[in-house]
C-alpha cells in the first residue's frame, strides 16, 4: 500500500470516528475537552514556573504567568470554548456570505445570470447561519458540536474516498460532489509543498522533479505556481493544452478595485517552452504541473471550451505596447502583462461579456478558469461552492495522481535553471496572484 493510501485511511478512520462520537455524546465530549485543557494548562504553568526559577529566562515566567491566566478564565468561564467556537464559525459564514454576495452583484453588472438564483440562495443561506450564530448566544452546546461532528464524519468519507484504487482501467472522473479541504488549508498547500522541497535540498536529500505512470504524452497539463512570499504563497493556477499556456488573472491594473481584489478578467496564452523558463528565471516561481491524459472525446471537449473562450475575447494591449515602449522597457518593467509581452510575446484578451468578464479573487478566479477546461473532462473540484484557492486543484491533482488507473499521468515540479527550489533571497519582481 502506497504512503499517500496509508495517511488517507488513517485520516478517514480518525475523522470518522471522532465525528462519530461528537454527533453521539456531544455534551461528554465538550466536557472532555474542557478537563483536558485545564489539565495540559495547569502543569504547562508548573512546567514554566519550575524553568523560569531553574533559568531565570523572562520568557519562561511570562509564558507561565500566561499559561495561569487561561486555567483560572477556563475555570471560572467555562462557556468561553463555546462562544469561540460560535463566533470563529460564525464570522466565517458571514465572510462566505459577503463573497458569495460580491459575486452576485458582478454577475448582474455583466448580465451574466445563469447562476444569479444559486448564488442569491448561498448569500442568504451563509448570511442567514452567521447571524444566528454571532446574534444568537443561548444556542446550544451541543447542537454546535454535532454540526461539527457531521463535518468530521464527511471529510472522513472523503479521506476514505480518495484511498480507494479507482475504477479499474476505463477510470473516468464523473462530475458530482466533491468535498473539499478546509479554505485554510487548502490555501497554505502550494507554499507547504515548497517548503517541503526546500527542506528536503537543504538536507541533501534527492528530490523527484519527473514521475510518469505511462509512456504516452499527455495532452493538457494544468500547473499551480508558488513563490515565496505574500500572495504568492497563495499560488496561481494556469493550464496547457498541447504546448500552449492559457493564464487568466487580474493583470490590468487599471482597473483595479478593492485593492486590487477586483478588477477585468484577462488571459493570455502562450508556447509552454517559452511561459516555463519566464515564470521560473524571472518571475522566480516554482511549478507543480501534473499531465492529463485524454481521449478523442475528450479533446473535442477541451477544444469546444477554447474555441468559446476565443469567440468570446478581444485583444487587450498591455502598457508597454500602447506606449510603444520597447526601447524603455524600464519605465514598464513593474507591470507584470507588459514584463511579460516584452520577455515572451504573450498576446493578452479580455473577455467581452459573462462568466470570466470581471475577476473576483474569492470568485471568478484563475481556479474557476481552469476548471471551465476540466470540468468539461469531468473533474468535479469547484461543484462545491466555497471559496476556492489553487491548492485546492493541487490536493485534487496530487490525490488522481496516486490513483493508479486515473487520467493523470504525469507529475513534474519545475525549479530554477540550477535545479535548486526557490530561497526567499532569490525572490525577483512577483507575479499578481490568480
């Protein structure tokens, strides 16, 4: 059995018997959790008493003296576990509420209204649980902890889901519901692969930067970028389709709204051989690709997508081609479209109207862009909807990776030219994030 099979059984059984016994014994398993962070706080204040008077550090006393105050709150506020709980839960629904309304309000100045109804039904739904949460305080303990509980027994499904070895060899993905990590974590997964990476080279340890199950070329390949620092750690997703990149992002920054969150959807496409060493030379990122196999079905599918994409785009000309100012490339070279036109000859498009005509950062994103592509094949990664970042895709890819039957073939990391992952130190002028 494969090291990725093993930890999702372990984490399926874990997260299903943990929520099992939250949805059973509730109010036990609240009050277990309340002596268990008594406990570990009062002799975590022993522990640091006893070092501050053996090393008289500072550190140790204040680390104590914090350690005491938490026991004697915990003790006398036993209901403060339960009010964090609401009110984190509930924050978090008013802020899905607050994206999901964002979008809602983009969608009608485009006209586009296909999906208004759901979108309308989320906002409530999310805006409706929040409220009661934070305004409601005599909601009961045990009623949160069951939710809480069904949560865990679901992600175990999923874990138990993801470990099994596929459809034997006509494996095909089928759009339906996919339960996805957690936003938060789901955000810090490009930037935990790279550390990862770079943990590993700093030990001397080798690291496989080429894995293929097949001898057969797969088609499209759909990459997640990461650098070190800020939004970049976040990532960006971008997809090729026979060695050509499609990019979709907010690059024009004259359009920039709410700190730069909103602003015209815009896609570039790009020859592979050239988009690759750019992004890593000089944009410094590091690239998870993985490669995807497809049929004749399937390639007829990818293309009706593009050739829609095509019809439904204009060309937009960056800062440096509208000034015509190739020979004062440095007056341009903070601009990431015209940074990029200038090294590589990228053609960039804006949209003329729809779904991808305005980008959201918690919406309508790189990640939404590329799944109009795989979706067509079937993948069913954003049939949830949640706030979606590009690892996200990386735990949907890295999982149909280690499935031995599923479409994706190949898995690549791209590093700079010596080889080597990136350093904070190396890091050069960033690329917007998706």
């Amino acid at each position: 059995m494969s090291s990725g099979r093993s930890f999702d059984l372990t984490a399926g059984l874990v997260l299903s018997v943990l929520g099992s016994v939250l949805v059973l014994l509730p109010e036990n398993i609240y009050d277990l959790i309340l002596n268990l962070a008594l406990f570990i706080g009062f002799f975590n204040t022993i522990y640091q008493l006893v070092q501050y008077i053996l090393k008289k550090n500072l550190s140790d006393l204040l680390f104590g003296l914090l350690s005491l105050a938490f026991v004697v709150i915990l003790s006398r506020w036993q209901e403060l576990p339960e009010w964090f709980i609401r009110v984190m839960f509930g924050t978090y629904l008013l802020c899905s509420a607050v994206v999901t309304g964002i979008q809602l309000v983009l969608d009608v100045e485009d006209s586009y209204l296909s999906r208004i109804a759901g979108l309308l039904f989320l906002t409530a739904v999310y805006g409706a649980l929040g409220f009661v949460l934070l305004f409601s305080p005599d909601l009961d303990t045990t009623i949160l902890m069951q939710l809480f509980g069904i949560y865990f027994v679901v992600m175990g499904i999923r874990f138990f889901m993801n470990a099994l070895p596929g459809g034997g060899k006509n494996y095909h993905w089928k759009r339906g519901r996919r339960i996805m990590l957690p936003p938060a974590i789901s955000a810090i997964l490009p930037d935990w692969f790279l550390q990862h990476i770079n943990e590993t080279m700093k030990k001397g340890e080798p690291v496989i930067l080429h894995e293929q199950k097949t001898s057969r070329k797969p088609q499209l390949q759909v990459m997640v970028h990461v650098g070190p620092k800020g939004f970049q750690k976040i990532g960006h997703i971008s997809f090729a389709y026979k060695g050509v990149v499609y990019s979709y992002g907010n690059y024009d920054s004259d359009s920039f709204r709410l700190n730069g969150t909103i602003g015209d959807g815009v896609f570039f496409n790009l020859a592979a051989e050239d988009y690759i060493p750019n992004m890593l030379q000089v944009e410094k990122n590091t690239i998870f690709e993985f490669g995807i196999l497809l049929d004749a079905e399937q390639e007829q599918a990818v293309e009706a997508e593009l050739a829609k994409m095509r019809n439904n785009s204009y060309r937009w000309y960056t800062k440096i081609e509208r000034s015509d100012g190739y020979d004062r490339f440095s007056q341009f070279e903070a601009d990431y479209p015209s940074r990029l036109h200038y090294r590589s000859g990228a053609k960039m498009y804006k949209f003329k109207g729809g779904k991808f005509r305005t980008y959201w950062a918690l919406g309508d994103n790189c990640a939404a862009f590329t799944d109009v592509v795989l979706g067509a094949l079937g993948a069913d990664v954003l049939n949830i909807r949640g706030i979606i970042s590009p690892g996200t895709y990386l735990d949907f890819l890295q999982t149909e990776y280690l499935r031995p039957n599923s479409p994706v073939v190949t898995r690549t990391i791209h590093t700079l030219a010596d080889g080597s992952a990136m350093s904070s130190d190396a890091f050069g002028k960033p690329d917007r994030p998706c």
